[in-house]
DNA sequence: GTAGGGTTAG
C-alpha cells in the first residue's frame, strides 16, 4: 500500500531532483511518472504514478505534488479527496497550490468547500490573486452563497484585481447566478472593457430569470458574437419556453455561417421536444449523422427526449437501445416518454431493467416512475421506491418527490400510508396539501379532506384550482350538497379562482345526484365553456337515478354528439327506457348498437403481485394461472352469495373486484382454503366487499 | 505551470 509523501528526503531520492535551479519544465520531462498522468484514467493507474512519484522522491519537490494535486483535484479521472490529503500533508502550500485545491473544489458537488479553504487560505497570510477569485466566485455562485460573493467582491476591489478581464466576469457571473441582477449590471457598466465574455455572463443572467428581452437587448449591442453567446440565446429561449424564438435564432445562427456544436444542438432539440417540432428535430437528427457525432451521449439523449415526448416511442427505443454507455438522463428520459404516452406498464419494465444496470436511479427518475405506480396500482414497487428514497435520497429538498409518494400511496389503496408520508413532511407544499386532500376525496373520507383543507387554510396556503378540485370531490362523492355550495363561492368569491371544467363536473355530478336538476340547468348555462363527455355522462347516470326520462334524452343528445361511439352511454340510456318500461326504446336502441356495429370497450384490471404487474381483460384466458383463477372466482361467487352480498349488474367494477381479490388470493395463499375463507369473511365482515386495500 | 460566459430529464 501507499504511504502519504513526507517532507523529507528519503536516501533513495535521486540527486538530480534535489536541484531546485532546474526549470519545472526540465523536471517534467526527466520524470515519466508524471508525464504518465496525462494518460491517467482510472484511480488504479493514479495509485500507481503516485507510488511512482514517492519511490524515485519526486514527492519532495513542490511542483511534482502540485503536478499530482491538480491531476487529483481538476481532472475527470482524478479523486479530489486524495487531492485534499496530499495537500493537507504539505506544511506551507504555495499559492499556486492553494489555488488548485479551492478550483477543484469549486467543480466538485460541495463547492461551499472551496471558499472554506479560501477563507483558511487568507487567514493563514497568503494573498490571493487574479487566478484565486474566479475560483472562488465560481463556487459562491454554484452554491448560492450570495452574500459571500459580495464580502469576496469587496476583498476583489480592496486588491486591486477588479480590473482583471477573468475576475471582472466571474464577479458578473457571480451575481447573475444568484438572481441579483442589478449588482449584475453595476459590475457590467463600470467596465471599459467588455468582451464576448462578460456579455454573455450578463445574458445569461437575464435569460435565466426569464427577462429574454432584455437579454436580446444586450445580444444585439454585441460587437462580436461568438458560438457561446449564441448557444446563451438559444437555451435562454428554450428554458423561458420560447421555442419559436430559439429555433428562428438557431436558424440565424446557421444563415451566418456558424457551425452549431453539443451544446447549440442539445438546447434547439430541447424546444423541438417541448414545441412539437419534429421536423426540426428529425433534421438535427440526419445532420448529426452526417457530422459523426450520432455517438454524442448528451446529443443522443435530446434525440430519445424529441422522438419519445412526440409520440414517436419506436424511433426513441430504436435509439435508447443503441445508446452504449447510458446515463441517468438516458433512462429518465426513456421512462418518461413512455409515461407520457400512458405506456405504464412499458415505463415499469424499463425502471425494472435500469435497476440492474450499473446506472443509480435518481430524484427525476422516481418523478417519472411513481405516476405508474400509481396507474397500474403497483404498491409493492412502490414502496420499494420509498424506502430506496429513504436510504439514498435523504437530502433531497424538493417536495415534488414526496408529494408524488403521497399520490401513489393514495391511488394504490394505502391511504393510511399516504397520511404518514404527509404528516412526515417537514415542510408542506401547496402540491402536497392537494395530494393529500384529493387521496381523502378518492377514499370516500369526505370530512378528513374537508378538515385538511382547513387546516391548510390556517397554515396560510393559498388554495388553487387543483385544491379545489378535492375539495369539491370530496363534496361529491360524499352527496355534501351545502358544503359543497359554499365551497364552490369560496373558490369563485373569495380566492377569485375561475371555475374549470372539472370543478362544474364535480358540483354538477352532486347536484344531480341528489336530483336537484334545476340548479344542475341553470349552472350549465352559466358556465362559459361547453360540457365535456364527464360531465353529461354523470348528468345521464343521475338521470337515470332519478328516472327523469325527458332529460334522459335532452342529455344523451348532447352525449352524442361529442362521443358518437360511445356504447356506454346507449346502454346507460336503454336502461332508463327500460326502467320507464319503454320497451320499443330499448329495441331501438339495441338495434341501433348492432347496425352500427358498436362494441363495449372490454373491461381491464391490473394488479402487482410480488413485483409483477397482471392485467387481465374481461373473460381473458391469456394468464397461465387463468384455470386457477376463475376456479377461485366462482369460489368467491359462491362466497359472496351465501354471505348475502347482491352485485350491482349495472357495473362491471364489482367483477374486475373479484377478478382481483381472486388472483391476488390464488397468488398469495395458494389453495389453502381455511386460510381463504378466513381472508374473505374478514374482507367481507370488514366494509362490504372490501377490497381496495389489497 | 492555474483562470471567466453556453448544454438535455423535472
């Protein structure tokens, strides 16, 4: 094993490395082992030149160590805690030496370290000079320490070194990157000279806080304009959502003759994804070829993003798969594109096989994976993701994560899991409180989601409309028609919130329940918008409740004409012929179903069992388990009618129930049938058929 | 012998 270097000599030193007249370039020359580092790529090889350097005594010449430090600190291939113990090992660094250690921490992902060694730095006497700021800065920027950077811009004058081109821009940068834009401009205007450099500094400040007017302002006053501060435009525009504009200025930048690179191309390719531009895109992608740089990972990535997020997975799966070292972005952006295409249980798979490469999972990743989770109610996977976020994500301070497992746990039944991941929040977003009230409204916990929402209130959030979608829910399901009422004008009155679509649906579907078809007309008359397919489907279904026979038809009328194939609602409406004892209705109908050739949409369920997601369509034989599971169901058939329970016909759902509840039987307790008729009376017994806590 | 501005997933 490796010993540290020491300070002094050990007799096998050569004597020639003890010469301290010789240039530093000589000595790079007469050593190998440290020209070896600029082939260095592994931490093995690194191991071995440093061994190297201690057996032929290099370690005791000062720009050896330093050549060796900034290997370990700067390079890809280098390890910046090695660096960090080479360098403590030195009784008096230089500031050459000094400078290396605070710039490889200010890349490193905890670049506040760099301006600790800097403060060490200067109180040990030495002082800083035009290389140590821009490091310096670099790291009060990427970790937000903005007040930092003022104390440092004042140390900056104090020297003398606010004149420098390099330092100048990195105090501009400093404050553009923590939002403070004016300071930004000071700096800026105060100096006589500004190169490409400093305006683009300034641009992207402007670009990142959305103000592309004002960044375009500054674009044209440049003298010269470089490929950087092109490519400053174009992603300035693409992140402030101005895709046309980022495509017409890459179209500019073309028309004048300069040859995008990774960068230009990645961003133009981000507003293609996001725009719908695949033509655009489909062109990067054959010039790409053209250039050879069809192996660009990060090129490659934005190709996967533009294909997928367009609807065209086959293209971004062809290329995914060609991919040969995938990195996290590139399995995020697969699994997104599958999510966003409703492909859940596609999403899942690919999650499953990311797992067993070599490529960790990150926050991003589980944003995408738990919206599938919840779909395809995978619990199981679920809450492996959990706890995987409890052991490796402790520190992730975005709530988006946890408001995502509080969906999840809710839409796969587990509302009491829900409940302990939102009162474990340590700090409450308005997302999570939405999460939470909508999961109670699902769970038929009407008065639990009314108590939050005040709560909520209390707390000081400020509801939005997707709040109130909950809370009028929870209204719904609950037949609350008062509360309901007066949420509504809380909503329009109070928060001054328009009403959507969804939050007509939910007040329409209460009123109508409980027949009160006078309001339900004059709130559609009042709405400013036309009814969805949602909303005059419920309105049908109350209708046929409340055998209001006349508004049946007004209703399916309307039904008709935006969903022209729905066999549903002919159904829906034959039955309230048939309950009217319409009976040539209901022929009609029947008749009409038949010449048009109109089928019902076969019912579907899924369910995970030990991490494998099932679907089963309705009278699907396809399982290999399927002779199991229908001898199981008619079990359970024969269960539930001894234990008086009547199925509903008019709904698939309670079948698809006992599809469920019968395989996840069959899958779990085998053909134990004491233990099954134990579990059933227990399901039974509990709440009816309770089965959505599987 | 070191250095400043641009890069995709959410």
């Amino acid at each position: 094993m490796l010993s540290l270097p020491t300070t002094t000599a050990s007799p096998s030193t050569p004597l020639h490395v003890l010469h301290s007249t010789d240039p530093p370039h000589k000595l790079l020359q007469s050593h190998p082992s440290l020209a070896l580092l600029s082939n260095c790529r592994s931490p093995q090889t690194l191991r071995q030149i440093h061994s190297q350097i201690v057996k032929t005594g290099l370690h005791n010449s000062q720009f050896a160590l330093s050549k060796l430090i900034e290997f370990c600190a700067v390079s890809p291939f280098g390890d910046l805690p090695y660096a960090l113990l080479l360098f403590e090992s030195i009784k008096h660094p230089n500031l050459l030496i000094w400078n290396t250690v605070i710039r490889g921490h200010s890349l490193s992902d905890s670049p506040s370290l760099a301006i600790q060694l800097f403060v060490r730095m200067v109180s040990t006497g030495i002082v800083p000079n035009c290389y140590t700021f821009p490091f310096v800065l670099k790291s009060c920027a990427r970790s937000g320490l903005a007040n930092e950077g003022r104390q440092i811009h004042a140390h900056v004058l104090k020297l003398g070194l606010g004149s420098d081109a390099f330092v100048h821009t990195s105090l501009i940068s400093v404050y553009a990157q923590n939002s403070d834009l004016e300071s930004a401009r000071l700096v800026f205007d105060k100096s006589s000279h500004r190169d490409a450099v400093s305006f683009t500094a300034l641009i992207t400040g402007y670009a990142s806080k959305g103000l592309m007017d004002d960044a375009e302002r500054l674009f044209d006053e440049m003298p010269t304009r470089d490929l950087i501060s092109w490519n400053a435009m174009i992603a300035g525009f693409s992140q402030s959502g101005k895709y046309y504009e980022a495509v017409e200025t890459f179209r500019k930048m073309q028309r004048i003759g300069i040859s995008p690179n990774e960068s230009t191309l990645v961003s133009v390719l981000s507003a293609c994804a996001q725009s719908g531009r695949i033509d655009l895109g489909s062109w990067i992608h054959s010039w790409v070829d053209d250039k050879g740089m069809d192996s660009n990972l990060r090129i490659l990535n934005a190709l996967v993003d533009m294909y997928s997020k367009n609807g065209n997975l086959e293209k971004a799966r062809f290329l995914f798969n060609s991919i040969q070292h995938k990195d996290v972005i590139s399995w995020n952006v697969m699994i997104g594109g599958y999510n966003c295409m409703n492909y859940h249980r596609e999403a899942l798979e690919l999650f499953r096989r990311m797992l067993k490469s070599p490529v960790m999972p990150n926050d991003i990743t589980f944003l995408n994976v738990l919206p599938s989770c919840a779909c395809l109610c995978a619990l199981d996977l679920g809450k492996w993701i959990h706890s995987y976020i409890d052991k490796n994500l402790k520190n992730i301070t975005s709530t988006a994560l946890w408001t995502s497992l509080i969906d999840m746990y809710a839409k796969c039944g587990d509302i009491v899991a829900a409940e302990q991941v939102f009162h474990g929040l340590e700090l409450k977003s308005l997302a999570s409180w939405n999460a939470i009230i909508s999961g109670s409204a699902m769970h038929g916990r009407a008065e639990k989601a009314l108590q939050l929402f005040r709560e909520m209130l209390n707390e000081g959030f400020r509801p939005d409309d997707i709040t109130f979608v909950g809370v009028l829910s929870a209204c719904s399901h609950a037949g609350l028609v008062e509360l309901g009422r007066e949420n509504f004008s809380l909503m329009v009155n109070e928060f001054k919130i328009s009403p959507k679509l969804h939050h007509y649906g939910c007040m329409i579907n209460l009123l109508g329940r409980v027949g009160l078809f006078d309001e339900v007309e004059s709130m559609i008359k009042s709405m400013d918008m036309e009814p969805d397919e949602a909303i005059w489907g419920s309105l049908l279904e109350a209708c046929r409740t409340h055998r209001r026979v006349q508004l049946g038809e007004t209703v399916a009328k309307n039904l008709f004409k935006l969903e022209l194939n729905n066999p549903g609602a002919y159904i829906l409406l034959s039955n309230i012929y048939a309950e009217a004892g319409r009976w040539d209705d209901v022929a009609m109908i029947r008749r009409k179903l038949n010449d048009e050739g109109m089928k019902k949409v076969p019912g579907c369920t899924s369910i995970e069992v030990n991490g494998v997601v099932h679907e089963f369509l309705v009278a699907d034989k396809a399982h290999p388990q399927s002779e199991r599971i229908y001898k199981m169901l008619a079990e359970i058939d024969h269960l539930l009618d001894k234990s008086g329970y009547e199925p509903d016909t008019s709904e698939v759902l309670s079948h698809e129930l006992s599809f469920n509840l019968s395989f996840f039987l069959v899958a779990r307790i085998g053909n134990d049938k004491a233990a099954l008729s134990k579990l059933l009376v227990e399901e039974i017994s509990e709440d009816g058929i309770g089965v959505a806590n599987l």
